[in-house]
C-alpha cells in the first residue's frame, strides 16, 4: 500500500513539474516547434518515395476529427478537474499535431511532382504549406485554430481533402469521377460538423442550416478543382512536329521553333506519367498568344508507363507570325493542368 507521504510527495513533484512548465512555456513552445519543423522536413523526404505512408495519413485524419470533435465535450465531464483540463486539452492537441505534422509535410512533395508553375496550381501549393506550418507553430494551432471550431473545420476539411484526393488514385487506384466526390464528400462532412458544433444552440445550428452550409461547402471544393494539382499524375515531355513518326509514338522531326506561316499543321506528342493500374481522361488545348484555337478530344490514359503514356493531338495554325508563342495545355477531364509547353514563332 502506498503510504501518504509517497503521494505527498508525488504531489509536490508534479506541482514542481507543472511550475516549471507554466514559467517557461514559451521555450518549451519554441522547442517543440523547432523539433516539429524537422519533422516535417523528414517527412519531405519520405513523400518522395514512398506514397504508401498515405493510408496511415488518412487514419490519422480520422482520429484528429474524432478527438476534436469530442475533446470539447470531453473537457466539461466532472472526471477531469478544473485545475487539469488546460493540460489535458495541450496533450491531446499534442498528438493531433503530431499526426497532422506529418500528414500536412508529407503530401506537399507528392503534390509538387504535378504541379505546374506559374499557374492556377501555385495557390493550391501555398494553402499546403500555410496548413502544414499551421500544424507545426504550437501557438497558431493551439490558441488560433482550435480555439474556433469552424477554422478548425476548414483546416481539417482542406487536410482530408488534399489526402483523399492523393490516396485513392495512389493507393487503391480510384481516379476520375468518383475520387472527385469521394474526396469532395469528405471535407464537407469535416467541415459540417464543426460547423454545427460551432453553431450549437443558434439559428446556424438547424439541421437545414447545416444541410445548406454543406451543399455550398461542396459546390465551393467541386469548383475549386481546377486549382488542385493533378496528383499523382505528371507531364514527363511534349514534343512538337509537322508529322508523326511511322511508330506513332512520337513526332518524326521534333522541333524547337516554327517558322511564320500561312497555314502550317502543327502535331503534339505529350508522355504522361501515372501509376500502373490508374486510367484517367485528358485533352490537349492549343493557343497562340493565349487565344485558344483547337481543343482536342478526350484521351483515356493507362498508367504504369516508365516513359509515361503518349497521347496525341493535331492543330491547323494558320496565320503564324514572328515572335508569337504556340502553346499546349495537358488537362484532366475535369480542367486540372497536368503541364504545358510552348513554342515560339521564328522572328
């Protein structure tokens, strides 16, 4: 049996240690942060090469929903005392942020194969790197994000989102369509239910209210796909010619410039990687200075292609003077860039 003076002084320990903590809290923030940044650094790395990480990411999303979710909850039982509960809530929001850390760092390197710079891409990229620093700074995710149950939301959603949208055409080979409502789906059950538990108790928090808040969060992702990165696929090359070669494979002459022309037929050959077992549908779109002139049909793409899989399109340029640019726009089905090329008219 432990005597009293055993827990005294097991008493006197933990109020040392809870001092400690309270006066130097901020060091000990500072640290953490650090630490949390070379974390994440190590997890840049990793991204690179193995993307099976994916579905432990995608059951760590779960657990941070359920926790936040319940932790409000949670807090207010009388089996935690008063004097407890601020710590109790630091220690789960520790192991939340230990598990977005990696998530959030992971899936940037992964995103960043496919996307295309400059371009509609570049914001989706920066809104990666604002959420994994938001999981790594103590201070932001603990007294900004949590602290408001609907950020939390948003910043959760965009996280199941941005790892939905990555596993099922990684791991379990889902493209096209269905990964776009799957992971659509998900962030706008994310959101709504902090949002009701935001909106608990208010006008907001009628299961109409609710219902109306997650049409338009998903109308909101659905539009917003054409700022996604077109992971996990990626243009390896496009070559230009003014005619294919026997094989079909490739054009015969590739060129670098063309020359000012009347009229001048102008093929594309665009090698897209993907992985094996992944089919997706893509078109090609020409412009010169901008205006688009040809848009081509739909491609299926069958990934596992070392070189990537070759598709193929045709323009009639007509018109062409020196110094103007032709251009070609990879797509997906749903307007995601894969990548592009150019080639400039002879001055």
């Amino acid at each position: 049996m432990t005597s009293p003076g055993a827990l005294g002084g097991g008493r006197e320990r933990l109020a040392r240690l809870e001092r400690l903590v309270a006066a130097h809290q901020g060091l000990f923030w500072t640290l953490h942060s650090v630490w949390a940044v070379g974390w994440g650094v190590a997890f840049l790395a990793v991204g690179t090469r193995n993307p099976d990480v994916l579905r432990y990411g995608l059951a760590s999303l779960f657990v941070v929903w359920a926790t936040g979710l319940a932790l409000p909850a949670a807090l207010e039982t009388t089996w935690i005392p008063p004097r407890r509960r601020e710590a109790a809530r630091k220690l789960v929001l520790y192991g939340q942020k230990w598990l977005l850390q990696g998530l959030s760092w992971f899936v940037i390197p992964l995103y960043h194969r496919s996307a295309t710079y400059p371009s509609r891409n570049a914001l989706f990229m920066a809104l990666l790197v604002v959420a994994a620093l938001a999981a790594t700074i103590d201070v932001v995710y603990d007294e900004v994000v949590t602290r408001r149950p609907w950020l939390l939301g948003l910043f959760l959603s965009f996280s199941a989102f941005s790892c939905v949208n990555l596993t099922l055409p990684m791991i379990w080979r889902v493209g096209g369509l269905w990964n776009l409502a799957a992971s659509g789906a998900l962030a706008t059950a994310v959101f709504t239910t902090f949002w009701r538990q935001a909106r608990r108790g208010s006008r907001g928090g009628s299961a109409l209210a609710v219902a109306a808040v997650g049409l338009g969060f998903f109308l909101v992702v659905t539009l917003g796909r054409a700022f996604v990165p077109p992971a996990p696929l990626r243009l390896v090359s496009v070559s230009f010619g003014t005619s294919l070669a026997p094989s079909g494979l490739d054009v015969a002459t590739p060129l670098s410039a063309l020359p000012p022309s009347g009229s001048i037929r102008l093929f594309a050959v665009a090698a897209i990687q993907a992985p094996a077992g992944l089919t997706e549908g893509v078109r090609h779109t020409w412009s010169v200075d901008g205006e688009t002139v040809a848009v081509g049909r739909l491609i299926d793409v069958a990934g596992g292609r070392a070189l990537g899989f070759r598709s193929r399109s045709t323009a009639l340029l007509r018109g062409l003077r020196p110094g103007q640019v032709v251009r070609l726009e990879v797509e997906t089905a749903w307007g995601q860039l894969i990548g592009r090329a150019r080639i400039p008219v002879r001055g």
